[in-house]
C-alpha cells in the first residue's frame, strides 16, 4: 500500500504551475489539511502559499521547515502513470517531493505534538519571480517568525538514504540576466546601411565568457551562462534586436558585484562599437545559501548517530535557492536528499525515487523532536 504522502506526490505532479499561480497547488494542500486535527493547528494563507502553525505541548522556541510550490517551464518526458496535466510546464526540480515532505512533517505533528511549536512554509515562486523576500516580509509570517529554519532539495546524484549539507556556503548567489540590444535593421544586401544585433549579440556573448577567466579570482568560483538568444525575423532581413538571457552565479557576493560591473563596462563597448543601445536587466536575485555553522554541525553529529541514514559532507554547489533570504534573517540549513535518478534537476526526464519521501518525513520529525526535548 503507497504511503499517503507519495500518493499526494502524485496528485501534486500532475498539476504543476508557474510562480505566484500555484491555485490548483494551493487548493489540493488546504483540502489535505483540511482533514486532520484541527485543535492545535492555525492555517494562514499568503498570495498562493501557506502557513500552518501547529502548537506545542509546552513552547519556549518556534521552529519552521519550508517547502517550494512552483513548476517549471519545461514539458515532461517520463514514461510515469501520472504525468503533468499542464502542458509545458512540470514539477522538474522535485517541488511536488518539498510540499509532501512538508504536509508528511504537519500530519505527524498534528497527531503526535512536540514540545515546541511549529510553523511549515508552504511557499510559491521560488523558481521565480522569487516568493522567500516577500513571504518574510509578510504580516503573516513576521507574526510566526521561527526561531530556527530547516529546509531540503532533492539530490538525483545520492542514493535514497543519503543526506548530504555543510556547514556555511551550500548554495551560491545567483542573477538572473537579461539583455536587449537595439540597432539598425535593413535589407542583407545592404549591411552598410545597418547596424546587424546578430553580430553585436555575438560578439558580447564572446566577451562575456572572458569575464570569469580574466576578471574574477581563479580560487573563487563563478559562472556566467547564456542560455537563450533571440535575434532576426527573416533570412534576409538583418536584424534591429537581439536578446540574451542568462545567469550570474557566485560563490561571494563581492564577485557577483565584480561581474556585474564588468558586464556593465562590456555592455557600454558593445554600444560604442555596434553604434547600438544595450539595455540590462538582472532579473530576480537569489542570496547564497549560507547554513549557520553552529546549527549544521549539531545536525551532521546528529544524523551519525541514524542508523537509517548515510550522512555525506558534501562540497558548495552553484545551484540557485531563495531560501537563502530565510537564512539571512532566521538561523537554519539546508540539506540534499537523495533521490537516485540519472536525470538531474531540471531535465525533461527527472524521475525521483519515491521512497526517500518517507526517508525524508522520518528524518525532519525526528529531528525537530530531537531539538525540542
């Protein structure tokens, strides 16, 4: 018999939706939650996210754990038995895992209450725009501001068993990256007489890749990726305007600064060149995903003491999270959960393990009622 929670899994993969659009999402958790005890159990919403606060026995602190909502872009391509009902878009970074895991850690402590209290996040938009900075800003969640926040990603590389963290830098900084140029369009058998944005476009994105290798420390870590290019309407129409989209990613926030400014300065020679306008937009801003050391390493000792579980101290990753705004303000960590696929995050193919839901529920209670005793 399926637990539960990997049947809701599936109901939630099904119905994957962009950021701050999460209503069917949103609707199928209040419903669930809807069905438990509801005597120490306060529900608040916020936009297309949830609170749900759960009270202790005896509080004297207020834990949080947070899990994403939104879907992505992407039209799924597993061979599963409930693939995504929204076409074009699918839960490919293990979102529909996060709010499971989540509603497994309420039902548990609705039935079974811990000392101290507890708030879970159910939080939209973490994909984008970015829900975290906005959710905190929240009336309703500055009225429940935990003390201490846990958060988790599934990890397709680690088996189902392993949790991997570290203490300090888990996750990077990250920029999204935009930018429009605009010229001259003409006829291709008059170039004279134009200023061609394919050429520009290309040009800079050459002189972009030169800005990590040259312009940022060799024993920092940094990325700078273009991942889309639109330019031209007709094979002999040279073309006005050319757009590239991309991401910044750092491991210090001095570098992504640096990178910025020598974008800037990049942006300003393309135009004197191509005799062109270049306009840049950054888009949302992720902070790093900082882990308190202190809180990391007590967990860490504490998961070698699990028998069910294989710790691994695991190196940095350039992966973006705006859970990291949560870390800025409210001491906590993040950490990976194994889910064993080929396909990594983001891939059309992402087919997580199921089991490592009841891995993951398992872990986070014992967890919180470790640090509530």
């Amino acid at each position: 018999m399926l637990s539960p929670f990997i049947e809701l899994r599936r109901q939630l993969h099904q119905i994957p939706e962009p950021g701050f659009q999460e209503f069917k999402t949103q609707q199928l958790l209040l419903d669930h939650l809807a069905k438990l005890p509801q005597d120490r159990m306060t529900i608040r919403t916020w936009r297309t996210g949830i609170l749900v606060y759960i009270k202790g026995t005896n509080p004297t602190k207020r834990f949080g754990y947070r899990a994403d909502m939104d879907g992505l872009p992407i039209t799924e391509e597993t061979s599963l038995p409930f693939p995504s009902q929204h076409p074009g878009y699918m839960h490919a970074c293990g979102h529909d895992f996060h709010m499971s895991i989540g509603m497994g850690v309420v039902t548990h402590f609705v039935q079974q209450p811990m000392k101290d209290d507890l708030i879970v996040l159910f939080q939209p938009a973490e994909e984008g725009p970015g829900g975290a900075l906005p959710m905190l800003a929240a009336k309703e969640l500055q009225d429940w501001k935990p003390d201490q926040m846990v958060a988790l990603h599934i990890a397709p590389e680690y088996p189902v068993g392993t949790i991997a963290t570290r203490p300090e830098i888990l996750f990077a900084n990250t920029s999204e990256l935009f930018i429009d140029l605009l010229g001259k369009g003409g006829h291709a058998a008059y170039p004279h007489q134009a200023n061609d944005m394919i050429i520009a476009a290309t040009q800079m994105v050459g002189q972009l890749q030169t800005i990590v290798s040259r312009n940022v420390n060799p024993l920092d870590s940094a990325v700078i990726t273009i991942g889309k290019m639109e330019a031209g309407t007709k094979q002999n129409i040279i073309a006005e305007k050319a757009r590239l989209e991309g991401t910044i990613r750092t491991l210090s926030a001095d570098s992504m600064n640096k990178i910025k400014k020598r974008i800037e300065a990049v942006s300003a020679g393309i135009e004197s060149s191509f005799e062109c306008q270049v306009s840049i937009d950054y888009g949302s801003n992720y902070r790093q995903v900082f882990n308190d050391p202190a809180l990391t390493v007590e967990f860490m000792d504490w998961l070698r003491g699990n028998d069910n579980v294989q710790l691994v101290e695991c190196t940095e990753a350039m992966t973006g999270e705006d859970f990291g705004y949560f870390l800025e303000q409210i001491p906590g960590f993040m950490f990976w959960l194994g889910v064993d696929t080929p396909h990594g995050l983001h891939n059309a193919k992402l087919d997580p393990n199921e089991s490592a839901i009841d891995v993951a529920i398992d872990t986070i209670t014992a967890y919180l009622r470790f640090k509530s005793n």
